[in-house]
C-alpha cells in the first residue's frame, strides 16, 4: 500500500514560470496529500499507531485537499518547471474525472473516520475480492461501481492511491 502513496481544451497552454505561486500552492497540496495517505497506510500496515483523531485528521486533509484539485491546475500553470504535464489540458475531462472519483473515495473515508473506533476493527479492513467490480488484472468493462459508502477504510484509500498513480503516470512528468 505505502508504494502506492510514495499522484478537453485543445490548445497548448502556457509554461508556468519559476517560482510561480500556483505551482508552488499546488506542490505544497501534493504534499499534503501524500503525507496524510501515508500517515493512514503506515496505521494500517502496522508501520504507526493507529489513532482515532490522526486518522480522521488524515482524512479530513485528503477529502480537502482533493476538493481543491482540479482548480489548482489551470491553464498557463502546466509543463517545465512544472511536473505537470500540458497532456493535461489535451485530456481535461479525463483529467478532471479522476479528480472527482478521488474526491468521491475521499469523502466516504472522511466520512468514516468521523465516527473512527478506538482500534482498527475488521469492518474498516480490506477482504475478500476486488469492490470496484475489478481484478488482479484490471476493472471489468462495463463492471458498475460499488458504492464508496458500502466499502471499508482501507479498500478507500487503496482505491484513492490506484486513482493517483494513475494520474501520476498519465499526467506528471518524471522530475530529476
């Protein structure tokens, strides 16, 4: 889980500046984010106590975060220095899909963390088979999706970073 966390207009935009406060905001929200799905990953592998209040303010920082998403990437802010991609201005929909789909995951977890209990219990783990109609191998096409409501904690957050790596690695660019 914790290597998961380690995420249509068709003219070109612009290169974002150095120093550029959009970037800079955006970067420090990436951040934010990582930090917070790694903060829930380690107390679900075991790696940090688990704590109520860490987990729903882990949480809540997610669901905030990804709220913002989609706006803090507008056009003129994309390409180098940047590590986003100006792809992401030729696939906006797709882009801002997967915004709302983590945004969707995101709520539900904050949501369950609400009401977090003392310890970790069975229901917030992750058993049995795939819930989003996937497989070890992908999502089924045409597969419906479970609802984030009915899904435990920790298939939430495994969902949220699969949604991640995956923008990362349509729509970021390697920085060396």
């Amino acid at each position: 889980m914790l290597a998961l966390a380690g995420a249509l207009i068709l003219a070109p935009s612009l290169a974002a500046g150095p120093g550029d406060p959009i970037v800079a905001a955006r970067q420090a929200s990436m951040k934010e984010m990582a930090a917070a799905a790694r903060a829930i990953a380690e107390m679900f592998d075991g790696k940090r106590a688990y704590e109520p209040a860490a987990f729903k303010a882990a949480a809540d920082t997610l669901s905030a975060r990804v709220a913002a998403l989609t706006g803090e990437f507008p056009r003129g802010t994309l390409g180098a220095p940047s590590a986003a991609k100006p792809e992401i201005d030729q696939a906006r929909q797709e882009f801002e899909a997967l915004a709302r789909h983590i945004g969707r995951l995101a709520d539900a977890l904050a949501i369950k963390a609400q009401n977090a209990p003392p310890g970790i219990t069975a229901d917030m783990r992750m058993t049995g088979p795939p819930m989003d109609g996937g497989s070890l191998l992908g999502k089924r096409p045409g597969a419906a999706e479970a609802d984030p409501a009915d899904m435990p904690a920790e298939h939430l957050l495994h969902l949220i970073l699969q949604d991640c790596a995956s923008c990362h690695a349509k729509f970021r660019r390697k920085v060396e």
